[in-house]
C-alpha cells in the first residue's frame, strides 16, 4: 500500500491549493499597499496644499474606482487550478522529466488492454517514486510576498506616524474627500467656530452681526471677512468678493466680530484667518412688506351729488373737497402681520380682508398721512407709505347779466328782458334776480327764481332769462330800480354770489308816443282815451270814499255812484273801440286784444254792475262796496298802463330793428326752452292753487255767492287771464325761433292747447251756469222716414253752462227707425272741457224723449237729452253727459250709451270713461272693425262685437259665444274619427303614424275640456294637438318622398336591383369579403404564419 502524501492526485490537489492562495496573498498585498500609498499621498496633497473642491472631486473618484477597478481585474482570473494544469505546474517547478506526473494521472483513471497497462505500471512506479522528493512550500511565493508585504508595511507605519503626529488634519482631509463637493475648509494651525452659522434669514433693512471666535492657534493678524451679494456660497478665496476686517471682541478674547448695517440684498460671507477659513453662511433677506397695490375711494360731500370714485391710493396725495369720505384699501407682499394708519396725530389699525388692508376716514383739511407695518418675526416697524392730504377749493358761484347795457328806460307796463349767465363748479342750487329801489336800497325783492334739482343741480353754465313787466303798482314812475342776478351752490357753508347791477328807470306814461303810421296808432290812440277816463273815474272813486262818512250821512251816495259810473262807461266804450281796433289788426294786434279783452269784458263790466247795485245800508256796508270797486279800477288801470306802455315800447323796439321784421330778437332755443320749462313749472303751481280754491265754490249757483266770494273769483279771472297772455306770447316766440326742429311739432301743439284752455278757464270764471227747464210743450218728436241731407251745422267754441232739464214724456212715442243714409257723416271736434270739469249741475237729466231730427243741426251743436234714431248725431267739441241716452250713431264720444252702433269702423273720439253696466245684455250680430287705442273700461253692456282694452272690461261681459261651444265639440269628434281611420291606414301600408296617434290623444283632451268647460286646458291641448298633426305631414311628405324616388327609377334598373337579391352568392364570396374586413382591420390573412 503505497503513502498517501504520495499519491500523486493527493499531492496534485495540495499544490493546486497553495498556488491559489499564494496568489491571493501576492495580489492582496499588492493591491493593499497601492491603496495606503494613494490615499495618503491624496490626504497629504490636501493636509500641504488645501486642494479646491473641483481637485478634490476627481481624485477622489479615483481614489475610490481606481483601486476597486484594479481589484476586480487582479481577482477576476483567480480560481483555483485543475489536475493536468497543477500537474504541469509541478513538472516546471520541480523539474519532473517526460511528463511522468501528468501520465500518471491520466493512466490512473483509464481502462488499458494487457500491453498498455505494462507500460502505464512502469511510469506510476516512476511518478511516485519521485513523489516524495518534491518541496510543496515552495509554491508559496515567499520572494514576491515579502516585498509587497514589506512595502505595505512600510506604507501602515507612514500612516500611523501621520495619524498621530496630525489627526486633526488626517481627519479632515478623509472628510473633504468623502465629501468632496461640501462647504468644509482645510484644516489649519487655527479652528474659526463663526456664528450664525449655515443658513441665516435677516429681515430687510435690519443689521446683522456676525461674531468669529478662534481656538487652537495664534494669528498674526484680525480675521477677514470676504462677503459676495448674490451668491449662495462664496468661494474659498479672499479675492472672491468685498473684505472687511473683523474687530476684536472686549467681552472675550479671541473673538472677533462685524456688523452688517441694514442688509437689503441676500449674500454669502466667510471667515478667513491664516491660511485657513471657515464654512460659507449664506443669509437669506426676509423681504420687507412693499405696496403691490393700492387704492383711494373718494365719497364726495353730498352736496355735490356726485357719485364716489377711485384715484391712485399710497402713496398718492389725496385730494379731495373738505368733508369728503375717504376710504383707503392696499395690498402688500410679503403679507404683514398688522398695518397700521397714522394722519393727524391719532393710530388706527387697518382692517384686513381676504388679503387687502382698508380703512376709512374723512377729509378734515390738509396734513400728512402714514401707513406702518409690522411682519412675521419681527417688531420692528415698516413704513409702507408716507403722503399727504390735499384738500380741493369749492369755489363760490358766479353770476353775471350777460348784457352790455346796464342803464335802462323803459316805460310803465314794458316787458324787461335781463338774460342771466352763472356757473360753479359743483353745480348751481339757485339763480335768481332780485330789485331794490335805487334811492332806498335796503329792501330787495325777488323778481325771479330758478331753482334746480338736486344735489348736484345744474352743473356747467347756466343761462337764463329774466322777463319781468314793469307793473306800474309795483315799479312808480320816474324812479329808479336796481336788478342784481344772484347764484347760490349747494354747499352749505357756501354764500350767495351777487353780480353786478342793471339800473331800470321807469318812463312817465305821459311821455308816451308811438309813431302815426303804425297800424296799431288808432288803437293807441283809444287806449290813451280809456286811460284817462279810467283815471277819472278810479279819482272820483277815491274821492267818494274820502268823503264816505258824509255822503251816507247825506243820504246822496246814489249822485256819487252815478258820477264814478259816467267815466267808467265811457272808459269801457273807448277800451271797446280800441279792442276792435287790435282785433282788426289780427297779426299784430292779437296780444294785446288777448290782454284787453278781460278788462273791458270782465273787469270793467264788473266795476259797472257793482255800480248799479246799492251798497248796502250803513257806513260798513258802503266802504266794503267802495273798497272792492277801487281795488278793480286800481287793477284796470294798472293794466292799461302797463298795456299802454307795452305798445309804446313795441313802437321803440321796431324802431331800433330797422327794415327788418317787426319782432323781438329770437332767443336761443335751449335758453327758451329751459326758460319755458321754468315758467310752466310756475304756472302747474298757480292752477293747483286755483283748482283749490275753486273747489269750495264749485256746487255754488251764481245767486249764493258773497261778495267775499266774487272778488276771489275776480282774482282767479285775473290771473288766469295773465297766463293766456303769457302762453301767447310763448306760442308766438317758439314760432319765432330759427333753429326749430320742424320735424317734431309737439310742443308747440300742446303750448296751443295750452292756450286755449287757460283762455277758456279765465271766461270760464266770468261765466255763470245756467239752468233751462223745457216744459213738454216746447219738446217734439220728429218722425223721418229717410234722411238723405246733411242740415248746417257748426261746432260750439264755448264750454258746457247749460243744464237741460225737459219735462216728462206723458206716454211713449212710437218712433219708426229711419232708412239710414248711404254714408254717414260726423263732424268732430276738440274737446273744450275735461271729465272733472263737468259737474251735477250742468249734467242733462236723462228723459224719454226720442226722434230722428237731424241731431246737432244749427249753431253750437251739443249733447242732449233726447235720443235720436237716424243716426245723424254729431260728435261736436263738449264732452258727453254721464245721463243715459239711447238710439242709433256711427261714432260718437265714449261715455253712457244704451243703443245701437250702426258704423262698419270704430276709431275712438275720446270722451269720458265708460261707466261699468251691471247688466250682461247679449252681443248684436256682427262685428266692428274697432281701431280705437283707447281703453273703453267698462262693459258697455251690448251692441256688435268689437276690441277690448289692454287691461280688460270692468262688469259682467256678456259671453261672446253662448251657442258655439257644443257645435265644437261634435265638430272636434268628428275630425279626431277621421284622424283614427287616417292612422289605420297608414299601419296598413307601413307609414310612420305616431305623430298622428298623439295628435289623436291631445284632439281627445280637447273634447274633455271643451265639455267641463276649461278654458286653458282647450287651448293647451289644441295646441298640441296641432303640434303633433305638423309632425305627422313632415314625416309622411318624407316617407312619401322616398317612395316616388323608387316608383320613378327606369325599369332596367330596377330589375337590375331586384336580381341581385334573388341571385345566391358565389362560393367563396364570403370567405373573400372576410379576409377583406380583417386585412383593413389590421389583422393578418388566414394563410399567413402566426394566423390562428
């Protein structure tokens, strides 16, 4: 049995180990001192010379992957080797000759014939015999081993030495490179410890002080600072931004300190001292709160009327008036804490809402303003905003006469015409123009007042025209009057602006003088003559009632009156003459028959009916009569001298005019117009005022009122009298104006109805109503069998005062209705009376009387109580009586009426409201083509079917359709059978027929609801149903349409079409149409690879 140890596969296997492992530790060592000596070479650079960061970095990446790179490629070869490579290792080792030891190996394990095995014996015997020979330890390597081992050695006991000799250095190189990129300075004979220290915030505008303490070393000199703006690290250079050396501490040594005042911009700072320096601090700059956005509302002082408006806000001055409202509102970014407002001496906190900041306060005069904050983090305050108050001037009005003729002769009873000019600059309260006696100039009066809505009023420059008449019992002859425009604002601490003066002296009638040739001389001439006696007798009035007392006592007031009543016939016999003197002169001459007209007819006629009763018994009684009758003879003359003077003056200003139209200078339309508007505003409220007190009087007859009584009726006739004169002569200055708008004639249509109604309502105050009672004797019945003419006939231009009051009918007449004309006739007019106007005691009683007289033939056409069938009555001016009145008409006034329509057209006349009637009297046959807007009110109570008024007919109308309602329903039956036999049809032929059927359901709703009498229910479902009968025409003209398209195809086509459905497909057809489909799906075809 041979040794174990010496079999050769044993000793093979042994050595393959100890080669291996020799190799790993030739390697390792190797590896182990290139790894020492780099990294403390890398350590010892950095220790010497303070490599920069962007060294560091690539070395040590090299220092990590160099030596891991290198161990991978020693170890990645390294294994372990096998038999016949170990075997041939040991044959070169050892000197083995002929391969022995790797032949050995290979006969051990192979099955050999006789022969071969002979020869395979001899070399084991010879293999193993040299087996113990063989030194395994020499595999080992030890020369390589000990030369890598010895250096690494060498390179452990560098490190140690440096280790021990600078640890502090060692382990911040190590740290450097591991970090390579890291804020971390070298290590030096000094350790600089700076605070703050990393990352510090400092709010803006605030100082920041640093303090750099230094252990383990001694300077030669302060430490420096090296400060960069704009930088989150400044590099480790002294030169790489601004120096500034750092004073020793007295609290402590070896501390150093700096301040830096009031940092506004983020930077970057280190310490350097010797040739080391500390990490980079970074100090970050905590905004200050700025204004992003800002604004100012102004409410102004209500006096001015203004609306509230905006202007930039703080740090803006802010102007506004004194007592304004101010409201200041911001933004800030950063956001603050707390926003405070400082202005005259007083803090307010500013209140915060979803991120603005507002105040309010108000405009107290002038000053400064300022607006602090205080943010996150700090107390210290910020001053967003610094401005000042500016208050704005509320300048006073001006007011001027935009005249250059300041000194005036005018005569008694002359229109003075002052135009006026004043502005402000907020807007005007007032304008008006006052006179005082030039001699005694304390007591002013106003002649005339605008006064204008508001705040704010009238805004801008306003012109305006004063026109007064210089009424001779207001302005004395001779003497000398001051006129002063005056303009007040709205401001209530304002004052009242007063222009400079317009000096009027009043001429003496007795100067008088008109020229010859002018038409209106001889009238002049009469009035001259009415003056005088007016003066004559207005003087023996005055002297009657000087000497009152002994004429009563005397008993001779009779002689008294007669004398007094002589000069006043005479003065209205010559003011009648001088009236038909201005009438005949119809254009020039009308104003002032307009302004005559009431005295002599009125007035005077009054003075001489006064004169023709006895006063009364006793002092009192005659001094009251005496008293009344000098107040209207002061008034007439008055009024003839202002007359008087006014034509005088009329003469004087054509005079000046020259050649040209004998007219007064036109005005500027706006300045008439707002001067008309002003006078009409005046004029609204004298008729309110006569309205109120003719009201009192108005159920009064003539013979009840007191003399108290019809001296105010005088008045009123008066007044009224003026205003028609006053809408004359606007009438005739708006005719005047060039720059008319011709296209637009309303205004002087309504100044024309105006006119004549205010016209009407002074006669109307002279008049008095009259009741005439008809006994039967004086009424007939006139029975016509045709009327074929018209009778003459005019239309009343007077108002209403009679009251027809006819006796009963003893039985009725049997009045035959007449053949009505070919054509029917009406002749209309403009109402002359309003409704309110026509009271109880003009109202014509209803009577039973009828005929059929040509209604309204002769002078002054009217309504009346007898009813009239030939339907010839006449429309006229008056308005209708509310006493009922039968009969036939074509068209009449509106109002009660119970007869009968005869007219085709109906376009509405006007005339009272009609009354509603109680009685549901059914509709006549027939319809009225009714082309009247206007609300009729009331149910009339029967005749032919016509319009209705926008707001419905008061009372029970009757019903339109009493009899229609079952004859719709069988009618609706009928048509909803037809519509289901039309649907059967259409299923039969295969037509769409569901528009149809619901059609068929709404036509049944509109049977149910025409039987329970539901009105909206009807209406809705006949709605539908019509609806659904529209949708079942569009769908069979379109099924129809289609099918005359096929009817009208050739016959080679349509047989062509019809072959294709009876012929079978091919075979393949389908297969073929398949793959098609599938290739344009993407899919793959059936006989590809991949195809299921």
């Amino acid at each position: 049995m041979s040794d174990p140890g010496t079999h050769p596969d044993r000793l093979v296997r042994r050595a393959a180990r100890r080669i291996f492992w020799a190799a790993v530790l030739v390697r390792s060592a190797g590896w182990a001192a290139l790894v020492l000596g780099v990294w403390l070479a890398l350590l010892w650079a950095d220790h010497l010379l303070g490599l920069p960061a962007g060294l560091r970095l690539p070395l040590a990446l090299a220092g990590f992957i160099v030596p891991l790179v290198l161990l991978a490629r020693l170890f990645r070869g390294l294994r372990p080797h096998g038999r016949e490579h170990t075997a041939v290792a040991l044959e070169r080792v050892f000197g083995i000759p002929d391969n022995v030891l790797i032949n050995t190996l290979q006969f051990e394990n192979r099955a050999m014939d006789e022969q071969e095995r002979a020869f395979a014996k001899r070399t084991i015997r010879d293999c193993r015999r040299r087996m113990p020979s063989l030194r395994l330890a020499q595999l080992w390597d030890g020369a390589r081993l000990r030369r890598r081992g010895g250096l690494g050695a060498l390179l452990l006991a560098c490190w140690a030495a440096y280790l021990a000799l600078y640890p502090r250095q060692a382990l911040n190189a190590a740290t450097r490179y591991v970090r390579p990129m890291a804020d971390r300075p070298p290590a030096g004979a000094a350790m600089i410890d700076v605070r703050p220290s990393g990352t510090v915030t400092v709010p803006e505008g605030e100082p920041l002080e640093i303090t750099a303490r230094l252990t383990g070393g001694r300077l030669r000199s302060a430490p420096v600072a090296v400060w960069s703006e704009g930088t989150e690290r400044v590099p480790p250079e002294r030169d790489a931004g601004e120096q500034v050396m750092l004073t020793a501490s007295a609290d402590a040594t070896h501390t150093f300190t700096h301040t830096f005042s009031s940092v506004t911009r983020p930077f970057s700072f280190r310490v350097f001292a010797g040739r080391t320096w500390s990490p980079a601090v970074l100090v970050r700059v905590r905004r200050r709160s700025r204004i992003t956005e800002s604004w100012t509302g102004i409410s102004p002082p209500g006096y001015t009327g203004r609306d509230p408006y905006r202007i930039p806000g703080p740090p803006a001055p802010i102007t506004a008036l004194p007592g304004s409202g101010i409201r200041v509102g911001l933004r800030c970014d950063p956001p603050a804490r707390e926003v405070s407002w400082m202005a005259g001496g007083e803090t307010n906190a500013m209140q915060r809402d979803e991120g603005e900041w507002t105040i309010e306060t108000g405009m107290r005069g002038g000053g400064l303003y300022r607006i602090e904050a205080r943010q996150e983090g700090t107390e210290r305050a910020i001053v967003l905003a610094e401005g000042e108050f500016v208050p704005e001037s509320d300048r006073r009005p001006r007011a001027a006469f935009d005249t250059s003729d300041r000194n005036r002769l005018l005569a008694p009873g002359a229109e003075l015409e002052l135009p006026v000019r004043a502005e402000d600059d907020y807007g005007l309260r007032s304008v008006s123009v006052t006179v005082r006696d030039a001699e005694n100039g304390d007591a002013t009066a106003t002649v005339k007042d605008w006064t204008y809505i508001g705040p704010p009023g009238r805004e801008g420059e306003v012109r305006e025209v004063m026109a007064v008449t210089l009424d001779p019992g207001r302005f004395e002859f001779g003497r000398a009057y001051i006129f002063e425009a005056r303009a007040r604002d709205w401001n209530p601490a304002g004052e009242e602006t007063v222009s400079k003066p317009v000096v009027v002296r009043v001429q003496s009638p007795d100067d008088y003088r008109i020229d010859p040739d002018d038409p209106l001389a001889p009238a002049f001439e009469k009035l001259r003559d009415t003056l005088a006696a007016q003066k004559k007798s207005l003087a023996l009035t005055r002297n009657l009632r000087l000497h009152l007392d002994e004429a009563v006592e005397k008993d001779n007031l009779d002689e008294h009156r007669a004398a007094v009543r002589g000069p006043q016939q005479a003065a209205r016999s010559s003011g009648a003459e001088a009236l038909e003197l201005f009438v005949e002169q119809e254009k020039e001459g009308e104003a002032y028959a307009l302004r005559l007209g009431p005295l002599v007819n009125g007035e005077m006629a009054w003075v001489l009916e006064a004169l023709d009763e006895p006063p009364g018994s006793g002092i009192a009684a005659a001094g009251t009569w005496s008293a009344r009758i000098e107040d209207r003879q002061q008034y007439i003359l008055a009024e003839l001298i202002a007359l008087l003077g006014k034509l005088a003056d009329r003469d004087l200003v054509r005079s000046e005019e020259g050649p040209e139209d004998g007219v007064l200078a036109p005005m500027a339309l706006d300045d008439a117009a707002r001067d008309l508007k002003n006078d009409l505003d005046d004029f609204l409220d004298a008729q309110e005022r006569i309205i109120d007190q003719t009201r009192t009087l108005a159920d009064r007859g003539p013979e009840d009122l007191t003399d108290e009584e019809e001296e105010i009726l005088g008045a009123l006739a008066r007044e009224e009298a003026e205003w028609a004169e006053f809408f004359h002569e606007k009438l005739t200055d708006f005719s005047k104006l060039p720059e008319q708008d011709f296209a637009d004639s309303s205004l002087s249509q309504e100044l024309v109805e105006i006119y004549h109604e205010v016209k009407l309502a002074a006669a109307e105050l002279y008049e008095k109503k009259i009741e005439l009672a008809v006994p039967t004797e004086q009424a007939g019945a006139e029975q016509a069998e045709e009327l074929v003419h018209n009778l003459e006939k005019w239309l009343q231009d007077t108002p209403d005062y009679m009251k027809w009051v006819m006796e009963d009918v003893p039985e009725m007449p049997d009045i035959p209705l007449a053949e009505l004309p070919a054509e029917l006739e009406d002749i209309v007019g403009e109402l002359f009376d309003t409704q309110e106007s026509m009271t109880e005691d003009i109202e014509d009683i209803s009577s039973a009387w009828a005929g059929s007289i040509d209604k309204g033939a002769g002078w002054t056409a009217m309504d009346g109580p007898i009813s009239s069938m030939g339907a010839k009555g006449i429309t006229g001016s008056l308005l209708p009586n509310s006493s009922e009145i039968g009969g036939r008409s074509g068209e009449g006034r509106t109002g009660r009426s119970h007869g009968q329509m005869v007219e085709e057209t109906a376009v509405g006349k006007g005339g009272r409201k009609t009354p509603t009637r109680l009685t549901p009297s059914p509709f006549e046959q027939g319809s009225v083509d009714d082309q009247s807007t206007e609300d009729p009110g009331g149910a009339t109570g029967g005749g032919k079917v016509a319009g209705y008024g926008s707001e419905g007919l008061r009372g029970p109308a009757p019903d339109t359709m009493p009899d229609k309602l079952p004859r719709l329903i069988s009618k609706q039956t009928r048509i909803r059978q037809e519509a289901e036999a039309l649907a059967l049809k259409l299923r039969r032929y295969n037509l769409p027929s569901g528009d149809l059927e619901s059609s068929i359901r709404a036509m049944r709703a509109v049977e149910d609801a025409a039987q329970r009498g539901r009105g909206l229910a009807l209406r809705q479902a006949h709605t539908r149903a019509l609806d659904s009968l529209r949708g079942a025409e569009r769908s069979l003209n379109t099924e129809t349409g289609l099918q005359r398209e096929q009817t009208h195809l050739p016959e080679w086509m349509r047989e062509e079409i019809l072959s294709g459905y009876r012929e079978t497909l091919p075979r393949g057809y389908e297969t073929l149409i398949a793959e098609y489909f599938r290739v344009l799906a993407g899919g793959t075809r059936a006989d590809e690879p991949g195809a299921e």
